[in-house]
C-alpha cells in the first residue's frame, strides 16, 4: 500500500530544520501539506480500519495530529514550528485522554513508535502500580509479550526510589517498573519503512504487539 512519502517529503522535513522561520515555512506550507500533514492523516485513518476489529481497537485522524506550529510561551527555545509530524492512536480517537495510546512521529532520519502510558500523574499512575503488586503474574505476561514483539519498556522515565507510599515494595518482583513515571515501549522507524509504503503493516504489528500493556493499563484505570 502506498502513500504520498517521497524524498521530497524528507526534503522538507531537513529543509525545515535548517530554516525554522515563518518566511521560510509558508513559502512551503502546501509542500507540506501535499507531502508530510495528507498522507500522515491518512496513515492514521488506515491504521484505524485496520485496528478496529482486533484487540487494539485504537483511533487516529487529523483531528489526533499535533500542530506544526509550536507553542513557545513557556519554552526558551523560540523556534516557531516543529520539526516533525506526529499523532495518535487513542481509544476515543481524540488527544485528550489518559488512557494507552499510540504515538506516531515521522522526522528527517525517519521517525518513532511509542506505546503505552506517557508522564501520568501519581494519582494516574498509582492504579497500575497496584494491579502490579496484585497481579504480579499478570504483568509478567505483559513483559513477556513485549519481548515477543521484540519490545521493552523504557526505562528513561524513571524515580530514583520507590514512589511514596510504595516504599514497603522495593522488594517486589516488578519494583524496577513501579518506579517507572511513563510505561512505554519504543520503535523506531527507519525512511525505508514511509518511503516502501511498510508503515502500515509496521503500525498493525506494533499495535498487536503492545495489545496486552494497553490492556493491563486499561484494566487498572478502570
């Protein structure tokens, strides 16, 4: 299956890099539209059919797309747009929600896939990190699927120590998790998979692979 990804469309994405300016960018606002915003909606709306009868039932249009534009009022960094396309697949089709989701960048190198929970707050987290400590055996399937898909969660988000009120769990079998701030897994996206037309297939396979960490985390918040 193809979509409108070509050289050009990294082209730009490099361009943009190079030339962060309002000049610069609405000199090639339909480029990037035509190129990179189009087709990357339609990825989104594919990957939705495609997901709907599986045990991912996840959501994704323009309407789950980020703004190129970039929200400077609280950042030093003044650079007016971002220099990649992104979106989500959530469960409600929309961006402002707490539960599981997918998220999809496409950048100058290629991109990323993340799945999972992404910089929950305590109270948001502390479910899972119960059902956790409840159903230790349960989570361990969760990792083990991971592994399956050749995933793991991302350890880069993490507390030094236990959370407060968790302290009595450093001894747990999953405590190295119940420190985790964000439960993600990550996958890259080389050019080859936007440029060859793979990124669907890529999107489902990933999906399916993160299939029981969405629902663990769903379970939890439940």
């Amino acid at each position: 299956m193809s979509f409108n990804f070509t050289r050009k469309s990294f082209d730009l994405l490099e361009g943009l890099e190079e030339n962060n300016d309002k000049e610069w960018y609405h000199e090639h606002k339909e480029d990037f539209k035509a190129y990179l915003r189009e087709p990357f909606a339609d990825v989104l709306e594919r990957a939705s059919d495609r997901l709907a009868d599986t045990a991912t039932p996840l959501i994704g249009s323009a309407k789950t797309m980020f703004r190129q534009n970039r929200d400077m009022r609280f950042s030093k960094d003044k650079s007016p747009y971002n220099t990649q396309i992104s979106g989500l697949l959530t469960s409600s089709g929309t961006k402002a929600e707490k539960s599981g989701l997918i998220y999809l960048q496409l950048n100058a190198s290629g991109g990323m896939l993340a799945c999972g929970f992404y910089q929950l707050k305590a109270a948001e987290l502390a479910p899972i990190r119960d059902r956790m400590i409840e159903k230790p055996k349960e989570f361990s399937k969760v990792l083990k699927d991971l592994k399956k898909a050749d995933l793991s969660l991302s350890h880069e988000d993490t507390l030094k120590t236990m959370p407060r009120s968790y302290e009595e769990y450093s001894d747990h079998e999953h405590a190295d998790c119940i420190k985790l701030k964000s439960l993600i897994a990550e996958a890259s996206l080389p050019k080859s998979t936007w440029l060859e037309g793979d990124v669907l297939e890529r999107i489902v396979s990933y999906a399916v692979g993160c299939a029981s960490l969405l629902a663990f985390g769903k379970a939890a918040r439940e």
